[in-house]
C-alpha cells in the first residue's frame, strides 16, 4: 500500500520551480557588483544556488554601468564604495539610462543617513554587510515581487 502512496504523490505533487525563475521557467538576470571579490563570490554562489542567472560581475561603479548597458539585468546588486565610480554615481548613471533598473545597494555603514541616502538615490532596497545567503534571498524576493 505504501508504494501506490508514494507512486501517488509523485504523479500529483508539480516539481518545485526554483526560485530565480519566472512563471514561465526563465531565470532572472542578475548583474553582481562589488569591489571585494569574496563578497562578490559569494553573492553569485547565492543566486546561482537558487536558479538567478549571473549575467556578468564587475568590481567598479564605472564597469558596472558599462554592463548594465550591454546586459539589461533584470536585477543589480551594487555595492556603495568602490573604485573609479562609486556606487551613488553608478546607480545615479544606471537610472538616467534605465529609470526602472531594479538596483539593491549593499554597505558597511548602518547610519540612517547613508540608509537614507541610497534610498533617495532611487535604489529599491539595501543590504547592510556582512552579507548572508538568507538576507539576500529575502531582498531578491522582495524586489521581484514589488516590481510585478
């Protein structure tokens, strides 16, 4: 009996779609900006894991708006300090090009003014590093969903 159960929920239970993929199984493209390639690493391995498509990673403000250009991500996670153009400029020159890029900005700095400043900026959210797999999940998520 057990083994029609089982042969029964496998028939009637859909395979769970990953989260990085829209309704029709395409995945979300992501640009992955930041200076420090450990904390780039490791918000490619992040996505990657939940089924986002990396597009590209850079690690300067100036390459990231170079890219966007080119790839038209669907998403861009950007840090605040980095080289050549920082991420203020480069979220300021992403939006002149893109109004609607969905940008997340990630910082070292806790203050409500810098808070309140990449939020003023035209950014869709932040994340505070030290990063973590759960946080940035939860923002992606957000993002997509707000953006419907």
């Amino acid at each position: 009996m057990s083994d029609e159960t089982n042969i029964v929920e496998l028939i009637v239970t859909k395979p769970r779609r990953p989260e990085g993929v829209d309704k029709l199984g395409r995945p979300f493209k992501v640009l992955v900006v930041d200076d420090e390639v450990i904390v780039r690493k490791l918000i490619i391995q992040v996505l990657k894991s939940a089924g986002y498509d990396i597009v590209g990673e850079a690690g300067d403000g100036k390459r990231a708006v170079d890219m966007y250009r080119m790839l038209h991500p669907d998403i861009v996670t950007m840090d605040v300090e980095m080289p050549y153009l920082d991420g203020f400029e480069a979220l300021k020159q992403i939006l002149a090009h893109d109004p609607k890029a969905v940008i997340v900005m990630l910082t070292n700095q806790k203050e409500k003014y810098t808070v309140a400043r990449i939020i003023d900026a035209g950014a869709k959210d932040y994340i505070i590093k030290p990063v973590s797999r759960r946080v940035i999940l939860d923002k992606v998520r957000k993002l997509r969903a707000s953006e419907r």
